[in-house]
C-alpha cells in the first residue's frame, strides 16, 4: 500500500465522539424490544450482534417482538403490538408486565412505529433508561423515504407538517408502496411519534443525516440524539485476486430511486469484449420498472455478449455474504439517501472494491480514492469510467480494499458499538440526575449613602 492509500483514523461524526469509552458498570440486563417494519431484518441483525457482544461482558439481554405484522423471528413468538391496528390495550399491559419482571437496566426500542408503544415503554418514573434506536426516516417524514420526484436524486429536507401530507397527494414524494394514499388520520400519527422522542432517554441514529432531520424537528432535544452507526460482523477477509471473469454486484430493492438502470447503462458504456459476470441481487420492488431493466438486460446480451447478467432475487444473510466474499465491485448508484447502508459496510470487510454516489450513508465512510470511489447520482459515464479503472487497475483496486476493510473493521465492529452505547448509557444517567444546581449568594446589601459619597 502506497504512503497516501494509508487510512488515518477519522472520527464519527456526532455527538458521541465527543463523549469518552464509556463501562456499563451497574448495567446487568437489558431488554430489547423490536418493532419490526421496513428493513427489519437489518434491525433484527443489530440486535443479534449487540446481544451477543453484552452477553460476553456477562450482561443478561432479553428480546422482545412488539410487531405481530413484522415478526423478524418466527420461533419468537410477538406481544401482538401491531402498528395497522394499534396496540392492543392487553398486549401493552403485557409488555409492561414482562419489563416489571424482568428489571432491566435498559430498555432499547427499536424502529417503534406507533407512539402508543413508545408511551407505554416510557411511563414516568421508570427505573430504566429507555434508548429509542431510530433506524429510518419514518418518525420525520410520511412516505418515510425522504425524496421527492421533481429531481431524480433530490433529497426532502421539509419538517414534517401539513405541505408533507399535500406533497404527497400530488405525487411529489417517492414511495415504497407507488399509489398509496395518505389521510390525515396518518400525518396526525406520525406527528405524534415524532413528538413521543421527547418521553425517552435518548435516541440513537445510525447517521448524521439522521440526527439533522430529527434536529430540524425537535431541536430542544439535541443532547439526547446519538449518533450510533450499526455494527459490522464480518472480519476482514484476506486480499484475493480478482476472479476471472471479474464479478461486479448490485444488491438493493430493485426500484428507480435505487439506480439499477444506472448500473445496466454504464455497463453498456464499456468497451466491447469486455468480460464480466453480474450478479443483481434484490427483491423487486416495482414490477414496471424491471420490466424496463429488463429490456435494458436483453439489449446488453446483444452489444456486450461477454457480459453474463443473472438476478439471484432476495437474499437472506448467508448467501449475501457469499455473494461480497465472490465480489470484486460492488456498485451503489443508489438516487436518494438512505438513512444507513450495512451491506455496503459488510461488502468492505469482505473485500469488495466500492463504487457509490455522492448521497445517503455510503459516502460518510468512503474517502473518495482511499477506501472507495464516489460519483455523481445518475451519472452512467462516470460509474462506466471508475468500473473501467478498477478493472485496469488491479492494484490500486486491491489499495481501495484494504483501506476498506481497515476503516470499517476497526472503527464499525459490535465493539466500537457496544462502547458508543455504553458512553450513551453514561451519559443518560448524568441527564437523569439533573444538572448541577448553583446555589446563588444573597445579594449584599447597598452601603449606606453616606459612605458611596466619602468613597467618591
């Protein structure tokens, strides 16, 4: 590795940085309770990884399913607290039943899609700190995507309000579910959410972008949002060479807003004969636009025969991490900023080469040109260009890896978390006690004016 490919180590930026390795001295249980929803199964691997990581510091942890509609375990069986529904009134009773037995320390919430949940865990005087892990633009915004369509990369910075439920009637907003309509019923809930943070102890974010959106909403709450990047389990795999053909990967929901036809068009900017094997993985999102993908695919087979393209579909985490350890590129042309990417970081630490756009949590850990490549979002020249030098170039592409791989492996392990989470847990106990009281003097009394006039 080259003097300026060495990775320097650069601080998270958040409020946690600024706080010392805390010790989870006195904590000797903590619950986790899972809401579920969208990306559950990122959520449900944090909590395992976390789990694990407190029960070799001889910390009991307990988990708790409080989403029937999104159950990530199904040898788990859940409390029955559903979002569609709202809880039922039974199921948080039992929910609190089971926390009195248990006594935790903590109580870590995680996603939480309903602010009944959230005030049923955060009765006054409990004698736990209640930690609400926030892993999605839910809370902030309605469509919980945080993109509109008027640009085809443009990110939402709107507060959530009145013009977010108009928006999104008119079309403006990007949505996971495309012609899902919204009532008032739905803003009046998600604002209700949104103003339960201000019940918990603190709040942990996986990425700045995270923590201003929530600022921008609730900004009395500044010191209580953490940012917490998720952890990465993987260890560093060992430098490989590049496989024969090369195999470049996409792994997102096939949507527009993800950028696959970014990927399918610089591939078709490439020289002809250039050998390739992609691999597309992802569960489709949007029939329509695979459709479309599709017919890029068969145009491809045409112009670049040496290109083989297959789509494996939905991967669980075991064959994810089959596919980055066979990865030699991984593109990330996603269009709208994500609130954190953890396969992107998992496809690091197992030794792919990264190209990705300029937005979302991606960019935050990859220096452009040290530990990946950034480009501009839809930019199908630009993608073309850095897949062709990192072809070219097999030992600048194995520079890129190994920075990868060393800033991701030593500052977003389960232990880094754990100590960020353990600084967190600190400091929400000096928040508990209250501030430091001064205790003011009486004002001493005026001299007499006799004596103001000799002294003048």
């Amino acid at each position: 590795m080259t003097p300026d490919a060495t990775p320097t180590r650069t601080p998270i930026p958040s409020r946690v940085a600024r706080l010392r390795p805390g010790t989870l001295a006195g904590v000797r249980r903590v619950v986790h309770v899972d809401a579920g929803g969208y990306g559950c199964e990122s959520s449900a691997a944090c909590i395992a990884n976390v789990m694990g990581a407190l029960a070799a510091r001889g910390i009991d942890s307990h988990l708790i399913h409080a989403d029937a509609a999104h159950a990530c375990d199904a040898h788990r069986p859940p409390t029955g607290i559903a979002e569609r529904n709202g809880p039922d009134p039974s199921a948080v009773a039992k929910l609190q039943a089971r926390l009195v037995a248990l006594a935790p320390d903590a109580v870590c919430l995680h996603n939480g899609r309903d602010a009944r949940l959230v005030r049923a865990l955060a009765q006054p005087g409990r004698p736990y700190l209640l930690l609400w892990y926030i892993h999605d633009h839910y809370p902030t915004c309605l469509t919980g995507l945080r993109a509109t369509r008027g640009d085809r990369h443009s990110v939402c910075r709107q507060r959530l309000s009145m013009s977010c439920f108009i928006e999104a009637e008119r079309g403006f907003c990007t949505q996971r579910a495309p012609g899902r309509s919204y009532r008032m019923p739905d803003l009046f809930a998600r604002l209700e959410l949104l103003e339960s943070a201000r019940r918990v102890d603190g709040v942990l974010v996986p990425s700045p972008f995270l923590r201003e959106t929530l600022l921008a909403s609730l900004p009395e709450i500044e010191h209580r949002i953490h940012v917490v990047p998720p952890p990465v389990v993987s260890r560093p795999a060992a430098p490989r060479a590049v496989a024969n053909p090369p195999v470049v990967a996409y792994d997102a929901p096939i949507v527009y807003e993800q950028g696959l036809h970014v990927t399918l068009a610089a591939l078709g900017l490439l020289p002809r004969g250039q050998r390739l094997q992609v691999r597309i993985a992802g569960a489709i999102a949007d029939a329509g636009y695979w459709a479309h993908c599709r017919e890029r695919i068969h145009a491809l087979k045409s112009t670049h025969p040496t290109i083989g393209i297959e789509h494996l579909g939905a991967l669980d985490g075991v064959r994810r991490g089959a596919l980055y350890d066979a990865t030699d590129v991984l593109t990330v042309p996603r269009l709208r900023r994500e609130a954190s990417d953890r396969n992107t970081a998992e496809a690091m630490v197992r030794g792919a080469a990264v190209i990705a756009t300029r937005i979302g949590a991606t960019h935050e850990w990859i220096r452009d040109g040290k530990t990946g490549l950034l480009i501009p979002p839809g930019d199908a020249g630009a993608l073309a260009g850095a897949l062709a030098r990192l072809l070219a170039d097999e030992a600048w592409r194995t520079e890129l890896v190994m920075a990868g791989r060393w800033l991701i492996g030593n500052q977003f392990t389960t232990h880094e978390h754990v100590e960020t989470l353990a600084a967190v847990i600190a400091a929400c106990r000096v928040q508990r006690r209250g501030p430091t009281r001064w205790h003011l003097h009486p004002r001493p009394p005026e001299p007499p004016a006799g004596c103001a006039a000799r002294a003048s």
